[in-house]
C-alpha cells in the first residue's frame, strides 16, 4: 500500500515575490523618505541657509501658525484646490467622452486641445504675462472694454486668472485619462442600452460615468494633490502678488527660505503640505472605495 504524502512536492508560488519591490523601495526610501525626515528634523532648527543650523523646539511652529500671511496662503491653497478640481473635472470629463467617439473631425480637435501639454509651465507663464500686460499685450492691442484691466496687477482679478492658465494648462492631461477609461468601456453596453431605448444622455449617466468611476478617483487625486504643488507658474506669472493675491503655500514656502533666509519656517510649511496631500489622498481613496479597486468588465 502506497502511502500518500500529505503535502504536495515542487508546489510553485503563483504570488510575486517581494524582492521584485526591493530596487525601487530602496530609491524611494533614498529620495523620498530620508529627504523628508531631514526636512521634519529642519523644523525644528532655525537656519538662514548659510550657517549651522540651531535647535529652537517649536518656535517655528508658533511662528507660520501665528503669521498671517501664512494663515492667507493656506486659506488661498484651500480655495485653489476646491475650485480646480471643480473647474477642470466636469470639462475634462466631457473632452475626454467626446475625444473617444468617431467623429470625422474629432482627431483634428484632439490634437488642439492636446497642445497646452507640449509647453512647460515656465513657458506658459511667461506667455500669459506677455499676453496679459496691460502695456503690451492684449488690453493694449484691442479696444474692447473687456479686455481693458489689469489682469495680473489686480488682487480682486489676478487668483481668477491663475485659476484660468492652471485650467488650461492640465485639462488636456486628465482628458487624455477620461479618454482612455471611454474606450476601455465595453460597447455591448451602449448597443443594449440602445436597443432599450435609452438616448445619448442616458447612456452618459448611467453606463459612462459608473463605468469611469476608478478614471474620475484618479484624475480628482491627481487635482487636488498636484494643486498643492504648483509653484512655478504663479512665480513666473505674479511672484505672489500683487501683494499676497496669489501666494499659495508652494511658493510661500519658497519665498520664506530663499528669500527671507528662515528655512526652519519653510520647512514647517513643507510638513504641512506632505501632510495634506498625503491625508487626501488616503481620504479620498478610502470615501471612494479605491482601495478595492477591481475590474468593471463583465466575467472579469
């Protein structure tokens, strides 16, 4: 009688192993992780950027949360990412839907709308300015009343004008994502619902957008966390001004350690956004359901 073994001999793993993430733990670990803790550890020093740094506990803490100017660059940061993300989801959504169909004249437009992602953001900054100068540009090139102000020289109009050129400048990014979600969607479902009855706007709502749930949580993680990064557009288009109109935390965070020489009080800044950003993205991806992504495809 041959006995049985109760385990199965030269079973193979299916699951990858972990070594796989070893190189790239190892990078971010490097360039990610211990850059941080430096800039957590700065926090807590004062430092003009020259010198040896000194320990002053939480002076600079005290200091950004008790600053004004500071307190408004937080309030302006939080307006930015609220009204970015609703500016530039819905238009994105609808330029990515419309860029996925069959129009004849649909990959002509494509490629025009792709062309604000060929520039840098420099670039555009610059060019918007040179537009925008009320000496040169475009106020003192046409007569309509309209166009007649100072856009970037106005605090009640300059955050608007920003809000605008950031707009335009990474819609076609996140229409290039709703375009790729749109075709990833099954036709059958459209062909169904068709033969149901349902026009276009029905099968918009009820078979595009659920289908482009994952697409629309990551475009809004990309918004609303890129837009506590934006720093060299508004520097080369208003510096923050006029006066502090458009001095979001990015760049107030600059201007605090190369320009008033108070790295510590940058640095304390810094924390605050790594914080942010990571805190929205891990609530948005929790609200959302994200972390149990799993395929939309039917039989998948």
């Amino acid at each position: 009688m041959i006995k049985k073994s109760s385990t199965t001999k030269g079973a193979v793993s299916t699951g990858p192993s972990p070594w796989l993430a070893a190189p790239a733990m190892v990078m971010f670990g490097l360039f990610a992780v211990v850059p941080l803790l430096g800039v957590f550890a700065l926090s807590f020093m004062q430092w003009d950027g020259l010198g040896t740094p000194t320990w002053n506990g939480l002076l600079n803490w005290k200091k950004a949360f008790a600053d004004p100017v500071t307190l408004n660059a937080v309030f302006l940061t939080i307006k930015l990412t609220i009204l970015t993300w609703v500016v530039q989801m819905p238009v994105s959504l609808l330029l990515g839907v419309f860029m996925a169909g069959k129009q004849r004249y649909r990959a002509v437009l494509s490629a025009i709308y792709f062309v604000p992602m060929l520039f840098s953001a420099a670039a555009v900054g610059i060019a918007f300015k040179a537009l925008l100068d009320p000496n040169f540009g475009l106020p003192k090139a046409f007569s309509w009343s309209l166009l007649k102000q100072d856009w970037l020289g106005n605090p009640d109009l300059a955050f608007y004008v920003v809000l605008f050129v950031i707009t335009w400048s990474f819609v076609p990014f996140h229409s290039l994502l709703y375009q790729a979600g749109v075709r990833q969607i099954p036709v059958s479902l459209y062909e169904a619902a068709s033969i149901d009855g349902a026009g276009r706007f029905g099968q918009f709502i009820h078979i595009t957008l659920p289908q482009l749930k994952y697409t629309i949580i990551t475009s809004s993680t990309l918004m609303i966390v890129g837009s506590l990064t934006y720093f060299d557009l508004i520097f080369v288009m208003t510096n923050g001004g006029p006066g502090n109109a458009t001095r979001i935390l990015p760049l107030h965070m600059y201007l605090e350690g190369f320009r008033s020489y108070n790295m510590g009080v940058a640095a304390v800044i810094g924390v605050i956004l790594v914080v942010v950003g990571v805190t929205s993205s891990l609530l948005l991806s929790r609200l959302s359901g994200a972390s149990k992504m799993e395929s939309q495809m039917a039989g998948a």
